[in-house]
C-alpha cells in the first residue's frame, strides 16, 4: 500500500507541470461511482464537464485509481465521491487532493448520521450503500445544488431548476416503488444478495436484507457462512435469491448448490445492480432506471 501511494503522489507531482484549464471554461469535475456521475449530469447538465472514474460492473469497495484517474483527478475543479468508505482504496488518495487544497465533496456528509445504517464489521461503521434509500438521494440532490452553485455561481439558477426537476423524478420514483410492491406480502420480503448493499432499500421498504459476504465486498464468504445461509433459507421458505453485477456470481451460486444438497430447491431469481448502474445509454444506466429494474426483478421473483 505504501508504495501504491508514493506512486500517487509522484503522479501528482507531475501531473502539477501538466495541468490544462477547461478551453471551454465550465466546472469540471470528477465523480467516483455510477450513480453518483448520473446525478451530477443531471443536476449540471451542459454546464458542467463530467467524468466518472468507474463504470458499468465497476465494484467501488475494490477500485484503484490509475495512472489515468490521478490525472483526471488532479485536473478537476471539483471531486464528489461517496464517501463512508465506500471508496476504500481511494481514501488516501482523497486526502492528498485535500492536502493540495482540491475541492473534494463526499455525499455521504448530507446525511445525518443518526439516520445511517451502522455496522460493528465494517471500517467506518456505517453502511456506505445510501443511495438505496430514495429519501437520502434526495437530501444528496439537493446538498450538491447546494455545493456546485457556490463553486459556480453563475450557473446557481439553472443547477436549482435541473435539481428541482430531478427532486420531483425522484418522488414520483418511490411512489411508483411503492406501488410495485405493496401487492408482495411483508412475509415474502425476504432478499438475499451476495453482500449487504440493499439494507437501506430493507429498511424502507420493510425487507429482511440477508447479504452473504456483509457491507464491504473486499471479503468473501467462507464454506460456514453458505451453510448457514442456506438452513436460513431453507427455514424461511425463500423462493429466489439473487446476483448482482458487480460482485462474481460464484458465491450465489455456491449458495444455491448448498441448498440443493440440503434436498431443497432454490432458483437464482435475476442479476441486480447494487455498487454500479447499468451500461451507459441503457434504462439501468440511470438511478431510476436501475432502482425500477431492480425491485421489479426482486418482486417478480418472490412472489407466488
């Protein structure tokens, strides 16, 4: 890791020579995961420069910055990330770019922390997946209306009116949410996924969330830990478990073997999106198209 990050700053100390401003004069910034990138293009529009690090399938708990991205970074008028380590091998790379006063936002700080998902196994505490809770996207949006029409002030008006929009997309997203699910009995709510991304989206829609590799993807779940998930299952009925695109989907699977060997049946109901959206240009490369995707692919499957 220490050389990992002498490498970043002798990066950073070049890139400091190559530096080029924006020719056509708008913010530019840099965003970490998916869905962060797509609010931020929703919120600026044309008037910001926006470039993601990560991609489609891209597992934020794992991602390393490049040659590339330190470049990108360094570049930026602005950084946004999640923050709560979802980002975990970027932290320091973050704290570098505060060092050398960057301006770095991390979305997470929007939310009150009485109001996150805590966690005794993982690094920070909290769970970092707050993007499943529909209301703390909104409270994102318009925190980062906030941040960027400071940083641009001449723009202020039109990222408030792009950020009201967008607020009112969103509403109308967590009642069509509600709608698709209030015909799935509380009792039938049970989602099992390769690791703990959809404990927000539980809480807020009454769903017992049950991940087999916990918060952080970073470890793998061992042979006691499919065992026990599979009397789980077995105990409670559950019909369909699921994968997701950014996790590999040979622990599901070992999961479903381990249940077969019990004399049981169970199929793997569907792919989910959990740290990344959908391809670029595609319905699931947007917050809601990925959010309507994913709980209509969870509901088809639990129920009767």
């Amino acid at each position: 890791m220490k050389i990992y990050i002498y490498a970043i700053v002798l990066l950073l100390v070049v890139s400091c020579k190559q530096k080029e401003k924006s020719k056509n004069g708008k913010l530019q910034v840099v965003t970490t995961t998916t869905m962060i990138t797509d609010l931020v293009k929703n919120i600026g529009g044309d008037k910001l420069e926006v470039k993601g690090l990560m991609g489609a399938g891209v597992d934020p708990h794992l991602y390393k910055a490049s040659e590339g991205d330190v470049g990108k970074l360094f570049n930026a008028d602005v950084i946004i990330y999640n923050g709560i380590h979802l980002e975990g091998k970027l932290e320091e790379v973050f704290e570098k770019m505060r060092h050398q006063n960057k301006e770095t936002i991390a979305v997470s700080d929007a939310i009150e922390k009485s109001t996150l998902i805590e966690s005794e196994f993982f690094a920070s505490n909290y769970d970092p997946h707050i993007w499943f809770d529909i209301s703390n996207w909104k409270i994102i949006t318009k925190f980062l209306v906030k941040k960027l029409s400071a940083l641009d002030v001449k723009n202020a008006g039109f990222y408030q009116e792009n950020g009201n929009a967008y607020l009112r997309k969103l509403e109308a997203l967590k009642e069509e949410i509600i709608r698709i699910i209030n015909p799935l009995p509380v009792e039938k709510r049970i989602l099992v996924t390769a690791h703990d991304a959809f404990n927000y989206f539980g809480k807020a829609f009454q769903f017992n969330v049950v991940g087999l590799q916990g918060l952080s993807t970073a470890t793998e779940a061992g042979v006691k830990d499919v065992q026990k998930m599979a009397s789980f299952i077995i105990e409670n009925k559950v019909k369909s478990i699921f994968v997701e695109t950014s996790v590999p989907k040979r622990t599901v699977e070992a999961l479903q073997e381990a249940v077969k060997s019990k004399g049981h049946e169970i199929t793997i109901g569907g792919t989910l999106y959990s740290d990344a959206l959908g391809d670029t240009g595609t319905i699931e490369g947007t917050y809601i198209g990925m959010y309507k995707h994913n709980v209509k692919t969870i509901v088809d499957s639990l129920k009767e």
